[in-house]
C-alpha cells in the first residue's frame, strides 16, 4: 500500500425529501447563486419549482442557466461564466447529474480566473480559486458530487478533457433516491456502467497489498451489478434506488484510490470516443472496457483472475487461470448487454475509418502514453479498438 492523503470535505445529505434544504444549505455560502441545470427534466417532474421555492423560502436571492448537454459544453460554460460575473453570482447550485456538475464546477472555476477557463483542461494553468458549489443529485452515475474533478467537452474541436482540482469538491450533496424515478432505463444502464468504471479503474493496480480497498471495490461491483437488474424492472424502487445513488458516490470519491495507483486508460480512450461522436459516456465504457480488459489481462492474471472469480462468481479454474480470467471478462461484456447497453463500436455506427480521430483524441501523459496499468500508445489504442469493433 503507498502513502496516501485523503481529503472529501463535501457534507452528503442523504435520503428522501432533503431537495427541501437546498435553500438554507445554498444560504450558508453565498448571497446570490446560479442556479444550473440541463433540459426540461426537472421542471416536468416538478423539482425545479421546489428547488425554486426552497430558494426563495431562505430569501436566497439567484439567476438561472439551464441547457447542459451531456458531454457538456465549453460554449455553456463561457456564457455561465460571463454571467455569474455579470450578477455578481458568489455560489452555484448544480441540479442534475454529472454533465450538470461538471458544468457547474467548470464556470466555478472560470469566474475568478483571468484568462479562458479551458486553459486549466489544456495545461495552461494548473491552480486557481473557484466558487463554492452545491449538488442536487438526479443521475446517479459521475460521482461529481463529491469528486475534485470535472470533464468538459470543446465541441467545436472535438476535444473532452478534465481536470483536477480539490477546491472543486461541492461544500453539500443532497441525494435523494425519489428523484430518479422517473430516469429513462438506457439512461439508468448508463450510469450503473459509469459507476462500475470509475471502480474498476481503481481496482486495476499494480500497487500491491492493497486487501482493504481490493475488497471495498468488489463490494461496490456487486451492488451496482446486484441492484441495476431490479431497479430496471422497479424503477421506483426506492431501496435499491438508494444502493445505486451511494454507490455512485463511493465509486468516485477517492475513498476507493487510498493507497493504490489506478489506471484510467478507458475513461480516456472513451473521452476522445464520446468527443468526436457523441456517444453516452456509459455506453462508451461499456465498449471500451472489455476491449481493454482483453488487450492487457497476460499482465496481471492474478488480479483478472480475482476479478472474475470474486466480482462476478466465476469457478476458479486452477488448471487455467487465463480461462477464468477470460470469463470474468466476458460476463462484465455480458451484464452490459443484460442491461441494454452496447458492447461494440459497430452498434454505435463507428467503423475503423473512425478510429484515427479517437486515436488523436485522448489524452496523453508527459511521455505519450495513457494509462498506468499499462502503459499504453498509440499502437495498443488501435489494438483495443480493433477488439472492441
């Protein structure tokens, strides 16, 4: 286990009803918000009003920017930033999923910074102030809610980066299983595969003795795996609506990097994917990952054997641990199809002549190479593409 500070200063208010505190939370930290959100979700299923009179009721005075897209936009976050500046904004409130956060996180960071805020995801500049930021969680599936990071896309270059920085973690998380009810299920898919990518990034190490949070990751893949399949045909099933939610916060709130190096090639790769073709950021890993998976496994067969046989109940076959391995493999590409998601570019109408724009895409270290698990180039990004067609 290596050396580790751990650091998540976000208050989590969990549990039903608790969108009513968002105005007296909100109160603690700012005078006037930006209230952000996406499309029209909210205010057909009513939280908008209640949001707005939770506000109003605190004498939280607000302006208002809703429009996120998923892959959220760089043009969205240059007009939030101009406004916020304009209305003297000093809090923003967050009210969606992770496309919203991201957003909300990303004109937090652009206000007090001089320059174009897209400097921070691009090298540019690397600290800075931000304003502080709530959450009022409607998709279980990022983990932004507590997380120090936030990914943006340039569109018009086709270019999806992120960027770390802990004064991005939101000061309160309000998570209410309720409002995700009404989630459509391809939507609901999505973000169950986000959640168990952010953990397998995690648990795909080459830091040894690292029992503790080897067994907290497989516990957090068994409930998303366990719990996905119900709330698909219980979609108001409030339970397991609530394992989800918490899971999707543990996946992503650095509790689970604790002493370990995780490798986070896949969510790159699927960055540039998603950047120049739109794809659902969990649909994206859904074809990434076992393609992955299949391209690096020779280089920790322990760990891939452990894998299947400890997340998704494979038997052990000691004769063979490449074929055990290999199961585990296909039984994650096996749950994504179960749960109506893709599992190749083909399904998503990308042919090889695509690869080359993905491939320019991602982002790379200091050395040309993505992932740390594996060390990957240019060459290996061809290959898991070629397996994952």
């Amino acid at each position: 286990m290596n050396n580790f500070r751990f650091f998540n200063p976000t208050e989590i208010i969990f549990g039903k009803d608790t969108q009513s505190v968002a105005g007296a939370e909100t109160k603690k930290y700012g005078a006037k918000a930006l209230l952000h959100y996406g499309g029209g979700s909210i205010k057909r299923s009513g939280l908008y009003g209640q949001i707005v009179d939770s506000l109003r009721e605190s004498k939280v005075d607000f302006a208002e920017l809703g429009g996120v897209e998923p892959n959220p936009r760089l043009s969205l976050v240059n007009e939030g930033v101009d406004l916020c500046r304009k209305e003297g904004i000093d809090f923003i409130l967050a009210v969606g999923g992770g496309s919203v956060i991201d957003s909300a996180k990303a004109i937090a960071m652009g206000v007090p910074y001089d320059g174009d805020v897209w400097d921070f995801f691009i090298g540019r500049a690397s600290q800075g102030n931000a304003l502080p930021i709530g959450v009022v969680l409607t998709i279980p599936a990022a983990g932004s809610e507590s997380s120090n990071g936030c990914v943006i896309t340039d569109w018009e270059n086709k270019n999806k980066l992120h960027f770390d920085f802990d004064k991005l973690r939101p000061r309160f998380a309000i998570m209410n299983p309720e409002l995700t009810f009404t989630l459509p299920p391809y939507q609901t898919a999505c973000g169950a595969l986000d959640i168990m990518a952010h953990v397998m990034e995690r648990y795909f190490t080459q830091t040894r003795n690292v029992e503790l949070t080897d067994r907290l990751c497989e516990a957090t893949l068994k409930t998303i795996i366990q719990n996905t399949p119900v709330v698909l045909r219980q979609p108001d099933n409030y339970d397991t609506r609530a394992e989800i939610m918490w899971a999707g916060t543990i996946a992503n709130n650095d509790l689970l990097s604790t002493g370990r190096v995780g490798d986070w090639a896949s969510h790159m790769i699927e960055h540039a994917l998603s950047a120049t073709n739109d794809v659902a950021h969990g649909a994206g890993l859904a074809i990434i990952f076992p393609a992955w998976m299949k391209h690096v496994y020779r280089q920790d067969l322990h760990r891939f054997t452990q894998f299947a046989v400890r997340v998704w109940n494979v038997e052990q076959r000691f004769d063979s641990p490449e074929q055990t391995a290999l199961e585990g493999i296909d039984r994650l590409k096996s749950f994504s199809k179960s749960i109506g998601l893709p599992t190749s570019l083909k399904e998503i109408g990308i042919t090889e002549k695509g690869f080359d724009n993905i491939v320019k895409k991602y982002k790379r270290s200091g050395d040309g190479t993505v992932g740390n698990f594996v060390k990957l180039t240019d060459e290996d990004i061809n290959q898991i593409l070629e397996i994952a067609k």
